[in-house]
C-alpha cells in the first residue's frame, strides 16, 4: 500500500468515478426514463436528482478533507459514526451492489451484441452467460496484474466511450423538435404513468442507477497519490456526468414521444439515433456501449475488491479478504466478488433475470451506505467536530449533509416495499460474515441496538423468501 508506484493521480480517480457511473445505464437512460415518466415529470425528477447527488457528492468531497483517516469511503464513515455493524452492512450491501450490477452490465453487454450475433438473444440466454463467463475471468486476471495498470485501461476506455455520447449530443440537439417534447408534457394521455409524482417516484431508482459510482474515488481513497484530489474528483466526475445524462434525456424526448421511446429495445439510445440517421446510428451506439460496458465492469471489478479489503484491513470484515498477492491486489476479495458474479450469471439462465431488474435490485442495496455517509456528515456538523473555529463552513455544511440524507429517505421510499424486502434478503447472510470478523478479534458480537436492527432484517429476510416462494415478491 505504501508504494507510490501504485499511487492514483487525478485524472485516474476522475476516470474511476466518471468510468463508474458511465456505464450500460446511459445508453438504456431513454427507454429506461420513458416507461416512467412523461417530459413534465422527467425534468421534475432530474431536479430532485440533480440536487440530491450534488449535495451527496459534497458530503464525499468534506468528509474525505474531514476524515483523512477513514479510508474506503461509504462503510467507514458508517462504522464511525453508527458502530461496527452499520459499517459493516454498508460495506456488505455497497459490495453487494457491486457485484450484481456488475451482473447487470454482463446482460446488457451481450444483449448489445445480439443486435450483432442473434444467438445471444437478451443477454440471458446460454452462449450468452457462456461469453459473458470468459469476459469475467480475462477481466478478473487482468486486475490480478495491478491495480494501477487496470486503472489505466479504465482511464483509455473512458475517454473512448466518451466519443459516441458526444457525437449522439450533437446530431440529438440538431434533430430536437420542441413540439414532440412538449406534446403530452405531463403524461395525462397515459394512464398507466399515474400521477406526475407517481411518475416521479417511479424514475428515482433509475435515476440513482445513473450516478452510483459517485463514492469510487473516496473508496480508492487509501490509493491516492493526494488526498485532496478525492474530493475534487468526485465533484468534477458527478458534474461532468449529470450534464451529459440530463442532454441524452432530455434531446431523446424532443425526437421520440414517450410512448416510442418506452417501447424501444435497450441500447435505447441506438433506437434514438436510428431514427435520426439511419442503421448506422444503431451499430455506432452499439459499439459504443461495447466499450463503455468493458471499461464500466472493469472499474466495478476494481471496486468489488477494493471495498471488501478496505473494510477487512481495520476488521471489519474477516481477515482473510485483506490479503493481497505480490502486485498489491486484495486476491481473496477478488475472487470472492467474481465467483458469486458467476453463480448469477448461470442463475440469470433459469431466472431470465432482465437488465432493468437487475438495476432495481442494486440500486436499491445502495441505498442504505448512501443514508448513513450523509448522516455521518451530519452528526459531524451537529458536534462541531473538525469544525472548531469554522462556524461558517459547519452551518453551511449541516445544510447539505441535511439535504442528502432527506433524499437517500426519499430514495428509499420511491424503491417500494418490494425492494426493500429483497434488499433485507440479500443484507441478512452478512451477519455470517460480521460475526466471524468479531470472533477473531474476541469481541462480543452484537450490541444491544444491533440486535434489534438484526432482528428487523431477519424478519424483512423471512418476509421476502416467503413472497418470492409464493409469488408476490419476484427479481
């Protein structure tokens, strides 16, 4: 760890986060919003979203300049603030996102090239987890090299994925029609939206979807070569991508109505630009997200790994995730993150697990590590802690970490019952994990407090198995 030749600068922790959150999502982001929500309730949702990240990603940018010590981001401002099992399940349900998203860009990503080769269907199909399965383990010893030599390759498929997006912008803008946007504005001729705050409501975990990856520079934050670029990169990531989002959204609405767009084939922007261009618009966004898909897996592989070692370096997790092999890279973690992405690749097989399901059930386990930053930074703020003489920048401060902690509350009631149960499912083995961690420190494993939190996700477990069993729940 202390070797500066594995050291992150700048532009690399620019990449991990703009290379994060750049994915499969934005090329799907029409389709995706449209069978949502009308223009009105778009432009509605953005709003909310725009604010509540921005303000999310400040809290990143103080609390990796407050607590230069607590590295790997999201699990450790939890455990400081909250104790050890809020930080380990932020640690478990971030990993768990992780992973499965990365799950979800395998399915995409060869969804996308069934536009190519028919034979693999919607991603799901056998050749399909069969391609998907070897792209998984060539990207797994590849990041067994080093650390700093797969960060690289993020930052070179970044900058070229970054090429379609634009060229879409530009003859998207071109194209725009302000009286196909403004037709049906606030979804009224649809029924089946509901109302414009059910239309709201109902794009948030899309929305959120977009923008995980916000916290990948401040869990490499151990890694970078300065602490201070943690901060910086995490805001000039966040702004560059909500800019970019917001056009691809908003310019697809001026040349489709909504109801073509919701009844697009994900990439939904290759259907966009079809219609603008011609056959070629379609294979050059297909193309695009080909590249896009490589270097967003690669990045979230990175991430799988690092938030499971940073979190077993100070015991959080069992000691066995902190080792890493001779080139720095936490090998245990590693392998552990990629062979449950195995096991859901062949469960994808008899489940016929879809993309956007897929996305809502990450997104949703998400949502607890994003709540307990923000409040960690509010407590911060109410303490006056790090801010002795600095009551300008604590009121300030109190302010946003306030905002992003209402909003990861709305996130959280806009995701459903449904994906609150399944996010319980997935959040309860992890006590299997925690105990073991606290075994060998020799430390009582829960608290009085935390066992009655535990409790709670056990009954939310018990409720969820039962309802996937019977039928009422379903991925």
């Amino acid at each position: 760890m202390s070797d500066s030749t594995q050291k992150l600068r700048l532009g690399a922790l620019i990449a991990l986060v703009v290379g994060s959150m750049v994915g499969g999502g934005i090329f799907s982001l029409p389709q995706n919003i449209a069978a949502s929500a009308s223009a009105g309730a778009t432009l509605i949702g953005w709003l909310i979203t725009g604010v509540g990240m921005l303000t999310l990603a400040f809290v990143f940018q103080t609390l990796a300049n407050r607590k230069p010590e607590l590295d790997g981001g999201v699990y450790a401002y939890a455990k400081a603030g909250f104790g050890d099992y809020m930080g380990f399940s932020s640690a478990w349900g971030y990993w768990i996102s992780a992973w499965i998203g990365n799950v979800s860009y395998m399915v995409l990503l060869f969804s996308t090239l069934g536009y190519f080769f028919p034979v693999f269907g919607e991603g799901n199909t056998m050749p399909a987890v069969i391609g998907a399965s070897v792209l998984l383990w060539l990207l797994h010893f590849l990041v067994l090299r080093g650390i700093k030599e797969a960060a690289f390759i993020n930052t070179v498929t970044t900058i070229a994925k970054m090429l379609p997006l634009a060229l879409f912008i530009v003859i998207a803008a071109i194209a725009f029609k302000m009286d196909v946007f403004t037709a049906d504005f606030w979804g009224r001729g649809n029924s089946e939206l509901g109302s414009v705050m059910d239309q709201v409501r109902n794009m948030m975990l899309v929305t959120v979807w977009v923008f995980i990856g916000i916290e990948g520079a401040s869990i490499f934050s151990a890694r970078a070569e300065k602490r201070s670029d943690v901060g910086k990169a995490t805001v000039i990531g966040f702004v560059g991508v909500l800019l970019l989002l917001v056009l691809v959204n908003v310019l697809s609405q001026g040349i489709m109505a909504q109801a073509e767009l919701a009844g697009l084939k994900n990439p939904s922007m290759a259907g966009v630009l079809e219609q603008v261009v011609g056959p070629w618009g379609a294979q050059l966004i297909s193309i695009g997200l080909i590249v896009s898909l490589a270097g967003a897996l690669l990045s979230w592989t990175l991430l799988c790994a690092e938030i499971l070692f940073a979190s077993a370096r100070d015991h959080t997790m069992p000691e066995f995730l902190r080792r890493e092999n001779a080139n720095q890279v936490p090998a245990n973690a590693l392998w552990l993150s990629n062979g449950l992405i195995q096991l859901f690749l062949i469960i994808t097989l008899f489940n016929a697990s879809t993309y956007l399901s897929l996305l809502y059930l990450a997104t949703s386990m998400i949502l607890v590590p994003y709540f307990w930053s923000s409040a960690y930074a509010v407590l911060l703020a109410v303490r006056g802690e790090t801010y002795e003489n600095a009551g300008g920048e604590r009121n300030k401060d109190l302010l946003i970490a306030a905002i992003s902690t209402l909003y990861a509350v709305w996130l959280v009631y806009a995701a459903g019952v449904q994906y609150l149960l399944l996010s319980a499912l997935l959040y309860a083995p992890g006590a299997i994990l925690f105990a073991k961690a606290k075994h060998e420190l020799g430390q009582p494993i829960f608290t009085g407090v935390e066992k009655l939190i535990l409790v709670a996700v056990l009954i939310g477990a018990a409720i969820a198995a039962y309802g996937l069993y019977d039928g009422f729940l379903s991925l």
